[in-house]
C-alpha cells in the first residue's frame, strides 16, 4: 500500500498532465467543468487556490530549505512550463525530509495575498517517502527583469516539447527571502485537485520584467484554477 501510494503521488507531482485531454481552462473542459473529471475538485473542502487572508499570526519553524541542485529541463506539457530538476534539493518540514520533484508557473498567480494578484506564480512542488505532497508557492511582480528566469527562457518549448538547459543553473536562483510565509493546507490545483497538501506561500516576491511576464503569458495563456472557498480552514502567518 505504501508503494502504490508514493507512485501515485510521484506521478502526480512529476506531471501536470493527469487526464490532460479531459481538462483545461477554457470550453467544456474549464474548471466549472473539472467535477467531470474528478469528483473532488467540485466537492472537496480544502481546495486550492485561494485568497490568502484572515491569516493568524503564528510562531512557524523557520523554513529549513536546501536547494543544491541544478535545473535542468523544461517541458510545455500543454498545460505549464514545468522545469525538472536534479541534484541534492531538500526541505525539512515538521521534522520530515521532502524532496523537490519538479517546479512550474501560472500566468496569472493562482493564490492571491490579500486580494493582489501576481503576473506569475510558481509551484515547487515536492513529495516525502510517504507519498505526502508539500508545495512552497512564490510570487513574481512586475520590475527588473529576472536574472534565473532569462536563463530559463533562452527558448522556451512548444506544447508537447521538452528541452535539456545546456547550461544548468541554481535552482536556489529562483527564491526570495524565505523569512516571511502563509501556510495552510489544500490541494492540487489541478485534476485530479488532491487534497491533503501541505502549502506555503512566500510573503517576499521576486521581479520579472513585462516582457518576460509577456513572454510566459503568451506561451502559456491564463492557466490559473479560480479561487476556492477557505471554509473552515485555518491560515497562519510567519511575520
């Protein structure tokens, strides 16, 4: 059981495609129309993404977080830009080592702060030995332009494409300060919208230039689920 149960969170982190002809963000196959797909998304109680307000200021755990490791890949699987990673790239969250499996973006953000909405959002997401997922979220507004994602977008693939980075970078490169954060639990926001996520949101946004939150847009379209109700979920904040 514990196997069958890390393969399928495995294959739920390492692909954003689960079902791929069955969804997607505009027509028939829209969010309103993803309960088709999978029950949970209509009826779950603890859906992302939401409107991160109403938070309780708490004393959380420092994030313990060590990216050693490169990117290396970046796939258009149609539905986002999803980066692969390799090397050492751990996060020690409630006393349990989760590894980073793959990072993606929404154009616009998914989650909001306060009601504001970001041009870019991305998703590290990472899985433990168990199978339990645990997304560290980050906010991009618009400024100078980012160094990391420059390196990213020298040629960005078309909708099916995958492409190795000749020269790797940092994965490290693409967070800002980690001192600040909302945490609550939620889901995938995406079929099959699992819930049971572990999800922390960076208070501190990095920058990217209009032409490069033009750039992503364009390849990607808006690919961002609609907000979700919080319900009876509680959110808490690191000052």
């Amino acid at each position: 059981m514990k196997l069958l149960r890390l393969t399928t969170s495995m294959a739920l982190v390492l692909s954003a495609s689960i079902q791929a002809a069955d969804w997607g963000y505009q027509g028939e196959h829209a969010p309103e129309h993803w309960g088709q797909v999978s029950q949970i998304c209509e009826e779950g109680k603890n859906q992302s993404p939401i409107d991160v307000t109403q938070a309780i200021k708490s004393e959380l755990a420092p994030l313990n977080i060590h990216y050693q490791g490169v990117i290396s890949g970046l796939t258009n699987n149609g539905h986002t830009l999803q980066a692969s990673v390799s090397g050492e790239n751990q996060w020690l969250l409630d006393g349990v080592t989760f590894t980073l499996r793959q990072f993606h973006f929404h154009t616009p953000s998914e989650n909001r702060l306060q009601g504001q909405q970001y041009p870019l959002e991305a998703h590290f997401v990472h899985t433990d030995e168990a199978g339990n997922i645990a997304v560290l979220a980050v906010m991009f507004e618009r400024g100078e332009a980012n160094a990391a994602l420059s390196q990213l977008m020298v040629k960005l693939p078309n909708v099916g494409e995958s492409m190795e980075l000749s020269n790797g970078f940092d994965v490290q490169s693409l967070l800002p300060s980690l001192g600040q954060f909302y945490r609550f639990n939620g889901s995938l926001t995406t079929p099959p919208c699992s819930e049971g996520v572990r999800w922390l949101v960076l208070k501190q946004p990095k920058t990217l230039s209009v032409e490069q939150a033009s750039a992503l847009h364009a390849m990607m379209g808006n690919n961002n689920r609609p907000l979700q109700p919080h319900n009876a979920r509680l959110i808490l904040s690191q000052e």
